[in-house]
C-alpha cells in the first residue's frame, strides 16, 4: 500500500514538466507547416493541391490513430506507447528535416502524424500517477502547452526557414521531442498494462488511411495535371472500395475503431454532419488565406514572406485556441441552436465577403479570426454535446468519433481549396489567378450556409445546455 501512495509523489514535477514541453514541441512540429506551406510549394515545385498534401498528411495519420492510441496505453502500458510513437514521430520528423523532395517530405508528414497519440497517452500517465486534483491541473497545463506549441509553431517556421533552411522547421522540434523522450525514459515510471479482451482493429486503421489518401492523392491528380477519364473512374472506386471495406469491418469488429452503431443516435450523426460541413469550410479558408498571403504582390496579393505570413496568422491561432476552450461554456449560456446558427451566419457572410474584399491584409487577418472562433466555439459545442448524449463509459469513443470527423473536414477543406487554386492556375506562370481565390472563398461561404440548413432539417432545439433535439 505505501508505494501505491508514494507513486504520484515520485513522478514530480520534473516528470510532469517533461510531459508538458513534449507536448510544447509536438505542438510546434504541427503547426510549422500552414504559414511556410508557400515556402514549401516554391522551392518543390509543386502545386497549391500538391502541397495541401503536406499538411493533410499528418492530419490523415492522426485521424486514424487518435482512437486507437488510448486503447494501445491501456493493453501495453502508457509509457511504453508513448514512447514507441514519440520514436516513430522522430523518424518522420528526422526525414522531413533531411527530404529532397515532396514524397519523402510526405512520408516524413504521415510518420509525424501519430504524435496526436501522445495527447490520451499523456493524460493517462498523468491519470494513473496522480491523485485526481492534482491530474486535473496538469492535464490542463499539457493542453495549454500544445496549444502554445501551435503559436509557437507558426511564428518560428519563418526565421527558421528564412534564416536557414525549411528543413530546420521541422528538424528543430524534432531534436526538442527526442531530448524529452529520453528524459521522460529515465524520470516517468513504468505504468502496468490493464489485461484486455478488446483486440485493436488494425484493418479498420489501415482501410480508413487507405481511403483517406486515395482520396486525397485522386484529388489532387485530377484537378492538377488532369486524368483520362478512366483513370478518374478507376480512382472513383478504389476510393469507394475501401470506404466500403471500412464500414463493412467496423460494423463486424469486435471492438471497432469507430463505432459506427453510435451514429444511429440521432445527436451523434447530427453532431458528425455538422462537424464535417463546419470545419470543411473552416479549412478551405484556412488554406486559402496564406496562398493569398504569398502571392506577388506586383498582382493581387501582398508578396509576404514566411515570417510576415506566420505573424499575420498568429492572431487567428489565439482566437481558435480561446475559442476551442469556451465552446461548450457558450452553448450552455446561449443554446446549441444559437451558437450553431451564429456560427454559420458569421463564416458564411466572412467568406463570401472575402470574395470581393481581399485587397488589405487587415481584412484577411480579421477574416482567419472570425472564422477560427466561429469554428471553434461549434465544434467544441458538438463535441460536448456528442458526450453528453452517450452512456458515460461510451464518451471516449464517442469523442474520437467527433475528433475524426474534425480532423477529416479540416483536410478535406484545405485540400478542396488546393483543387479549387489549381484548376484557375495560369498556363504560362502556374500561379492562381484572383478569380480562382474568389471562387474559393465563395464555395467555403457556401459549405458554410449549408450548415443552416443541417441545423433546420435536423430540428436542433435552442436549449440552454446544449442537449439534442
């Protein structure tokens, strides 16, 4: 019984400040890549649909591992897991820092991508070394500095970049990662593994990674150089193959990846629509702005650097933080309905405004910040709705469901903006013309309002504590 109480005190705060500047230098290795992604696409070579791939590489691998990596530290142990990703982030992050090209590049991104394990991994070690009060803190203190690691990640990629290569925006935060890893190695305890029936559902993993990326690669291929039409068919169903293949193995799975039997709840599928139509429109803005960013400014853009683009974003970074915090407080004081109808109403008029309205730099970092809240106050409110809709021992899978989906609608709206900037590229100079980013910004003001519509035909009640219709 004494070293069951002396646990938590061994751990100390040396353990836990390991954890937490993991967590800070994960976060910045995320978050490199939006303001340099210019950067990135000039001195490749590749398209903006191209290098929307970079990002959306690590957004596709954490989709797919964010469910999963709970289960991996319960079977296994939380340290040891967090340890094996941790290895498997500094590979990803060592190549990117070293890569020729963009397909080592992406390999580099989907290797980096289960870094989004290390969050549950984190929370359980903290969980099974410290009494509840005290978890309490530091789970909040390990989130506040990934979100800080985002900050921090935007405003370095530049000078990083600038001053001496891309290369080092990744490299440097890898370096950071692996001296933690060890130290946490040495300070944090091994926690004892919890015996489990539950066998973790490696071909749903596999077939829901396979579709995203045939997907996004199909994507890119047919509105990039173009693809003869059967090729485009050819895509079309092995896409629609794998998605199938997926379903079909979560609905048999024992344990499943995602529980796909939760969707028949109705504020469950109504909360994964609303999520997806959300952040879709979300992440086309998203993409949309630094290109426009980077654009000479000889023509339509502002000619910014890496560094400029990082400090112009850094606002919207803040606002999407605060605002992923407070979501679930707004929706209790003011109604599901309401913050939901609030928020689409505010993207939809911001981007279709955009369209026309693009012309000071003022306008599109106000632009970043308003939509950022606005996404990030619905999501966060669908997210605790979805929670609060379910037995309280289905909340973890229920949330990884929300997450997913999150993640997937974040992906596919910067990737869709890629698409969009090239097919109204310039046949001589390659680059987007201006009518391209305004289609952009008008079909994310669109995605958006059909949000409205979602909310109408699904009857989400105005309730003061966010419970589903």
């Amino acid at each position: 019984m004494s070293l069951a109480v002396a646990s938590p005190v061994r751990i100390g705060r040396l353990s836990i400040g390991a954890l937490g500047i993991l967590a800070l230098a994960l976060g910045t290795l995320q978050s490199v890549v939006e303001p340099a992604l210019p950067q990135l696409q000039r001195e490749l070579g590749v398209s903006p649909a191209e290098g929307a791939l970079i990002g959306n590489s690590l957004l596709i691998t954490g989709a797919v591992i964010t469910p999963v990596a709970g289960k991996l530290g319960d079977r296994y142990g939380g340290k040891r897991v967090l340890v094996w990703l941790m290895a498997v982030v500094s590979a990803g992050g060592l190549l990117a820092g070293f890569a020729p090209n963009l397909p080592v590049l992406l390999l580099g991104q989907i290797l980096q991508g289960v870094m989004v394990g290390a969050l549950p991994l984190s929370f359980i070690l903290v969980r099974k070394n410290l009494p509840a009060r005290a978890s309490q803190v530091a789970i909040g203190v390990v989130m506040a500095l990934f979100t800080g690691g985002g900050m921090v990640g935007t405003l370095i990629a530049g000078p990083l970049s600038e001053e001496l290569s891309w290369h080092w925006m990744f490299a440097l935060p890898t370096i950071v990662i692996i001296a933690t890893t060890l130290v946490l190695t040495r300070l944090m305890p091994h926690d004892p593994p919890t015996p489990s029936d539950d066998r973790i559902d490696w071909p749903g993993v596999v077939l829901l990674s396979g579709a995203l990326l045939a997907f996004m690669i199909g994507l890119v291929r047919v509105t990039g150089a173009g693809l003869p039409p059967l090729a485009v068919v050819a895509l079309t169903l092995l896409v629609a193959a794998l998605a199938t293949a997926w379903v079909a193995v979560e609905r048999r799975a024992a344990s499943p990846m995602v529980d796909l039997r939760m969707l028949a709840k109705p504020a469950m599928w109504h909360s994964c629509v609303l999520t997806l139509v959300i952040t879709t429109s979300f992440g086309m803005v998203a993409f949309l702005l630094p290109q426009l960013f980077a654009i000479s400014a000889d023509g339509y853009g502002f000619g910014l650097s890496t560094t400029d683009i990082g400090l112009f974003l850094l606002p919207g970074a803040i606002a999407g933080a605060v605002s992923d915090s407070v979501g679930g407080v707004v929706a209790r004081r003011f109604g599901l309905r309401a913050v939901l109808v609030g928020g689409a109403v505010v993207t939809a008029a911001t981007s279709i405004a955009l369209a026309s309205l693009h012309t000071a730099a003022w306008q599109l970092v106000l632009a970043k910040a308003l939509t950022a809240i606005a996404a990030g106050v619905g999501g966060t409110a669908l997210l605790t709705r979805a929670a609060a809709a379910v037995e309280a021992g289905d909340t973890g899978i229920a949330t990884s469901l929300l997450v997913v989906t999150r993640v997937i609608g974040v992906a596919l709206g910067s990737q869709v903006g890629g698409a969009i900037l090239d097919s109204g590229a310039a046949p001589k100079t390659g680059l987007p013309a201006e009518s391209a980013f305004v289609t952009g910004f008008v079909v994310a003001g669109l995605v958006a309002a059909l949000a409205l519509l979602i909310v109408r035909i699904t009857k989400i009640r105005n309730t003061k504590d966010g419970a589903q219709a």
